[in-house]
C-alpha cells in the first residue's frame, strides 16, 4: 500500500505497550493528508488504508481528527507514544501532538475506554466455560489483557488528562490473561471496580473538547496540501 503526504506514524498495539512476546504482529498507527483538490471531487478518496504485512492502518486528517474528539483509545495512542516509537514524524504531525489534549473530554473518554473494555468482556463470556484449544485460548488472554489496558489506561487519562502508554508491568498483564483464559469470568471484577472508579472520580477533563484548535489545525493540513489546478 503506497499512501502519500503521511504527517505522522508509529508503532503502536502490544509493542508499545511493551506486551508484546516472541511472535507478536508490529502493528503501526498514522494519518496522512488527501489532496485537497480531491476532497471537491464528485469521488472522495477513501479515508482509511489498511495493510497487512505490515499491519498499518492509516486514517485520513480529518477522520482521525473526528475519531479522536469522539474518545477513541486506538487512535488516541498516536499522539501520546514515547518518541522513539515514531517512524514518520513532520512538523505538521508535531502541531497535533502538541493539541492533543484538546480532543479530549471526561464523559467521551470514560464511554469509549469503558465502552471497548465492554466489549472485550463480552467477548470473553462467548467463548463459554471449561478447557479451550490452545489458540482460543491465546485469544481469550489477549482479550483479557486488552480489557485491563484500556480500564487502566483510559482511567489515567480520565482521572489526570494524561496517557501513559507502555503498562508499568506487562508480566502482570499475561498473568490476568492466563486467568482469564482459564475462567473467563474472573475478567468481571476488574470490569466491576473501573466502572465504579470513573463514577466516583472527578475527572481533570472537560465536559466538552476544544474542537477550536483541531479545526485550525485540519485548515492549516489543507492549505498546505491545496495545488492549484493547471490551466
């Protein structure tokens, strides 16, 4: 897959952080800008491109601005990575890690982390109770794994506006996996506690995100990536 005008890139997932084991997928993260000619077009260009080896995924400018004021964790990461994780960065890119905390808000936040922890819950008790192959059972603790991060780290990030993205301790994380894996619904108390800790926590965000600098920023991708037609 070749993408142009790509302003920002990294690696992102169970590398990052810092859960990957021997085997693991390098998975990456960015956005890159379309023409803006194109955007006038009666076709627009698609606004996401996904590869697999490699597996990256990158969202158009304005899609990933639109994902991010919404709360969501996976493209939230991007502008939060240690530096040596990105692999594209340009000046462009660096303006929207530095508004990053524009997008966020307490209650967008709390719903999309919780939301997605939701999920792998559920995902989870699908898989049903007693003794499971072995890759069901890779899938069930990489599930339960997920599900602690995203109640962990989106109660960092909703408790004091920041986001740590490598886990303080990855070998507890493949414990709590393994648990899981064993008795799918040992994943509930976690799940339980975290639902309990946003509702009684007062978060250091704001109710509403600043979509102010965001819209500035997204004018600014356009006029840089604006050709005038030729005569």
């Amino acid at each position: 897959m070749s993408v142009t005008n790509v302003l920002l890139s990294g690696i992102v997932g169970s590398t990052a952080y810092g859960l990957a084991r021997a085997g693991s997928d390098v998975d990456r993260l960015g956005l890159f800008a379309a023409p803006t000619e194109d955007l006038h077009g009666l076709h627009r260009p698609a606004e996401s491109h996904v590869s697999t080896a490699p597996d990256r995924t990158l969202h158009e400018a304005a899609k990933w601005c639109r994902l991010a004021l919404g709360g969501n964790p996976t493209v939230m990461e991007l502008v939060w990575l240690p530096d040596a994780l990105y692999e594209v960065r340009t000046p462009l890119g660096d303006e929207l890690i530095g508004i990053r905390a524009s997008f966020l808000s307490a209650g967008r936040v709390r719903d999309a982390y919780l939301g997605y922890a939701t999920q792998q819950f559920r995902k989870l008790l699908s898989r049903g109770a007693g003794p499971l192959p072995p890759e069901t059972r890779g899938r069930t603790a990489k599930h339960a794994r997920h599900l602690r991060r995203l109640c962990e780290q989106g109660f960092e990030l909703y408790r004091t506006g920041e986001l740590t993205i490598r886990v303080d301790d990855p070998d507890a994380y493949h414990r709590f996996g393994e648990q899981v894996a064993a008795d799918p619904g040992a994943a509930e108390p976690l799940l339980r506690r975290f639902e309990t800790a946003f509702a009684e926590t007062r978060s250091a965000l704001p109710d509403v995100p600043d979509e102010a600098p965001a819209e500035a920023w997204l004018r600014r991708v356009r006029r840089t990536f604006y050709a005038a037609p030729r005569a």
